[in-house]
C-alpha cells in the first residue's frame, strides 16, 4: 500500500499520463494561454495500482448556430475537459465491448454482456473546481465569493399563431419555457443549475446551452459513467470520487473551496469530493489559469483541446500519437496536411471520406454501440430514438426518476438537437 494519500496518488497519475503525450495541441509554457485538464484514472483495489482510462484538455463550447450546422451530430457542443474525459472513457468502454479484450471488461461466452472487471472504481480528477456552483467560494483577503461566470438558467417564453380559413380566422396562443442563460447580480445564489458560461453580450444563437460542469458531474455520479450507449455493462461503472487540485489563493481559505465543491456535488447527491490543499508538492498546474496569471497580465484560455483513451498506446501505431485534436471553437478535429472540409458540405458517396468531426461526436460514439449490440434501427430513425432503443426500461426509469429528483430543472436539450441518421 503507498504512503501517499490517494488523491495525490490520482493527481500524479494524471500529470505523468499527460507529460507522455505529445506536444502537439498543448496548450504551451511560454504563452498566456491556460487550459484545464481532466482525467478519468481507474484504481484497480485488487492490486492497489492506477492508471489513466481517459484525459483531456478544454475550457470552449460551441451554441446552438454551430451544433445545428447540417449534418447535424458532428459537432461536438461542449469542450470543456471533464466533458471531453468522460466521452472519451465512453468510447474506452465502447472499444472493449467491441474488441473483446482490455483492462476494464470482462467477456463471457456464456453471458450476453459483457461485465465490468471486479475491484475497480473511477475517479475524476480536474486541475480547478469545475464551473458552475463549485467554482464559487471564498479567496484568501476577499469578502465576497468568486464570481462563477457561469448562467443561471432563465426562461423566456409565449408564441402566438394564427389560422385562416374562407370565413374564420382562429388564433392561438401557445406558451413555451425555452431556457436562457441569465447573468446574476453580485449575490450568486447556491446550489443552483448553470448554464455554461460566456460574455453577456455574446448573442443568443451563439450562446451555449450546456449545463455547466459542476451540474454534468453530479449527474455522472448519480446516473454511471458510461452514459446511455453502454448501459448494458453490469455492474456499471460508477464515479467513486472527484479530485480537485487546490487553489493557491485559498491557502488559509481551502476549507471554502471544499465546502463549495461538498456543495456542488456530494450533498446534492453525488459522490465525494476533494480538494488537494495547495502545497510546494502540489502547486497549481504549470498550464493551469492561476499559474499563467502569475506569469502575464492578460491571459486566455487555449482554443484548443485534447483526448486521449489508454488504447491510444497500441504497438505499431507510434505510442499516443493517435490523441486527437479538436478546435474548441467549432467543436470539430483539427486537421493537419489536408485541405479542409467545410461540415455543411459532406460528400454524397456511401461510404464518404470523413470529414473533420471528432471520435467523440454524437454519431460516432452512437454507431459504435449500435455495432456492438448488432442493433439496426430504421433509415428513418433519429439519434433519440436509437438511443433509447439501447436503453432497457430500468435504466429508462432510474434516468427518468432522477430528472425529476434530485435533477429537477435540468435543461433538456433532446428535442431541440435531435437529428434523423
């Protein structure tokens, strides 16, 4: 058993994953750019060992005009690192089912599904409090709470409509709750859903509509892991704890930071969260925004993000090299040495060259587990209604149950961003 404390234990497994990679799509120590960065490491209890399942960079989104752009299901709407990390645990867990074989899963001729491998847990580990209601705690020397920067979430509503016929005119009028990211006054009230967030002037079509990360992880800890497309694992794989590197203007205030993140995530109904106290052992990531704002006046966040899953490192394919770069801006693969390819342009053959469109997308990660369960829904069918079709009706249930409670007011964003295959 190591001496060290698990969650520096998970911290360390993180950076030493994350050294590995190449430098291509970092965000770089001479520049004022900062990033976040996200794991998901496996602790295997079995053997006291762990090792880093997914991991990710980001702090972008993309709104509505970008994630409606055709062909829809491509663009991914939230590039923020925790999101990033856990879409890329699910597409571990997807390549296991498919292959057979991994360090997460165990297959059986004699069972249907595969099984999650005895004696691990999963941990997220993200080098800042995760945006939204954890982020908002007290600083050393400040009377006030930091201001989260992340939307309250409004509603604007009624839409009135008219028809005619030869002699009548009939008018109706419907009322609609569209949410809305509302910027709140000084006083930020607690424990509340967000939306991501972004400039107040920023137009509506371009705003984004995620939920910001603090809501997104408390739902993983209470929903699993995988999500909907892997939900046939048994038993499935849960999050057993946050870790969050502490910070270094809470030295004698770490207490607020971790009652904000205990807040956020554990008493709504999560899992347990912690907060790393800031330390000569583990000071603020070196990429990180508090270390950057040491270094230059005026800082920014990377436009680029990272992901990378422990199948990465296959023999043959040049160590991490397949980790994927995504603009965060578009929500879409970088490309390199090719000539672009707009996305509202997609070639019209069969089996068409791909076009930049992450593994991570909706469409991919779906296809992936229609292959695996062999399932193939109607031409005609859309993204929502296969997806439900991978669902079994206790999953469908605990999901519908939890929206009502402890989820109660989360933004559903399916009708809207729902697309036909």
């Amino acid at each position: 058993m190591s001496p060290m404390p698990w969650p520096q234990r998970v911290h360390q497994t993180t950076m030493a994953a994350y050294n590995e990679l190449p430098n291509r799509g970092k965000a770089l120590l001479n520049t004022a750019e900062w990033c976040v960065l996200a794991s998901i490491v496996c602790e295997d209890t079995n053997t006291d060992k762990l090792w880093v399942v997914s991991l990710a960079t980001g702090s972008k989104c993309v709104g509505p005009k970008m994630i409606n752009t055709e062909p829809r299901g491509y663009v991914l709407h939230d590039c923020h690192a925790e999101v990033l990390a856990k879409r890329a645990f699910t597409l571990a867990l997807l390549e296991e089912m498919k292959s057979g074989a991994g360090r997460l899963l165990v297959h059986s001729s004699s069972i249907s599904s595969p099984s999650l491998r005895p004696g691990l847990k999963f941990h997220l580990y993200v080098t800042e409090s995760p945006c939204g209601d954890a982020a908002i705690y007290n600083v050393d020397g400040e009377s006030t709470p930091t201001f989260t920067g992340a939307k309250a979430i409004g509603t604007a509503s009624s839409s009135t409509s008219s028809t005619s016929t030869m002699s009548t005119t009939t008018t109706t009028t419907t009322t609609t709750c569209t949410p809305i990211p509302v910027r709140e006054p000084e006083s930020q009230a607690l424990s509340r859903f967000r939306l991501k967030s972004g400039r107040s002037n920023i137009p509506t079509p371009y705003r984004s509509l995620s939920h910001c990360c603090s809501d997104k992880i408390l739902r993983w800890s209470i929903l699993g892991l995988g999500g909907s497309l892997v939900q046939s694992i048994s038993p499935p794989p849960l999050l057993s704890s946050v870790v969050v590197v502490g910070d270094p203007r809470c030295i004698s205030s770490v207490d607020s930071q971790q009652a904000s993140l205990t807040r956020a995530i554990t008493s709504r109904g999560g899992c347990p969260a912690y907060v790393i106290p800031y330390s000569s052992t583990t000071p603020p990531w070196e990429l990180s925004r508090m270390a950057k704002q040491t270094k230059f006046k005026k800082v920014s966040p990377s436009g680029m993000s990272i992901n990378y899953i422990y199948t990465d490192y296959k023999a043959g394919k040049g160590g991490s090299s397949n980790t994927e770069i995504i603009v965060g801006a578009t929500g879409l693969r970088q490309e390199v040495g090719k000539k672009k390819r707009k996305l509202s342009s997609p070639p019209t053959s069969p089996n068409p060259p791909t076009p930049s469109f992450s593994r991570l997308c909706r469409r991919e990660l779906l296809n992936l587990a229609l292959a695996v369960s062999s399932l193939k829904p109607p031409p005609t069918s859309t993204y929502q209604e296969a997806k439900k079709s991978l669902n079994s009706e206790a999953h469908s249930k605990k999901k519908e149950e939890v929206l009502s409670n402890p989820l109660k007011n989360w933004v559903r964003s399916s009708d809207s961003n729902d697309f036909v295959l």
